[in-house]
C-alpha cells in the first residue's frame, strides 16, 4: 500500500487589530444621552409628520363636504329653472294661440275676417 503524503500542520489564524475601530468614548452616559436625543428628535419627526397627515384629512373631508353642498345648491336652482321654463312655455302657447290672436284683432284692433277676393296667395 501506498503511504498517505503527510501534510505540515496549519497554524491557527490569529487577528490582529491595528487599530480601534471605533473611538472609545469617554462617558457611556454621553453616548446615551446622544442615542436618546437621536430618539426624540425622530419620534418628534414622526409625531410632525402625523399631525400634517391629520390636518390634511380634516381639510380633504371639509372640502368634500363643501362640494356636496355647493351641488345639491345647483340641483336646486336646476329643478327650479326648469319648473320656470315649462311655466314660460306653457305662457308662450297660450299667447300664440290662433283664436286668441283673433278675438285681440277683433277687440283691440277692430279687424274682421277677410272677404273672398282679399286674400292673394304668392308663391
């Protein structure tokens, strides 16, 4: 049989810092004291930006609401118009009435029907 190569052994691998990498602090409290200021100053930020999406809503709803009232205004003054306008209508055929544009000719301007031989008709 064959003798298996025989390897050197490997030396274990060491880490060496050369430098730190990060400064030590001098007090853990200032670090703290930093860390919570980062804290507040971002729940804050968060809290801001909150009441600004509130208010934005509030102001979103009022103009819907607004806007609602502004259109049933106008379906009013529609339904009104209209209800004038079959008024007026209704006025307009009663004044182009034949037989009462007669007795007005009659009455108010003592014309008679014409006679057989008044009338020409052009063409």
């Amino acid at each position: 049989m064959r003798a298996a190569a025989v390897r050197p052994p490997v030396a274990p691998r060491v880490l060496t810092v050369r430098r730190a990498l990060a400064r030590p602090v001098g007090d853990p409290r200032r670090l703290l004291r930093a860390m919570r200021g980062l804290l507040v100053r971002r729940a804050l930020a968060l809290f801001g930006v909150l009441i600004a999406l509130c208010l934005f809503h509030v102001w979103l709803r009022l103009q819907v609401t607004h806007l609602g009232y502004e259109l049933s205004e106008a379906q009013q003054m529609r339904t009104r118009l209209e209800h004038e306008q079959r008024q007026l209508d209704v006025e307009l055929a009663m004044l182009r009435d034949r037989g009462r544009l007669r007795e007005l000719g009659r009455q108010r301007l003592g014309l008679v029907e014409p006679g057989k031989g008044q009338v020409l008709e052009l063409r």
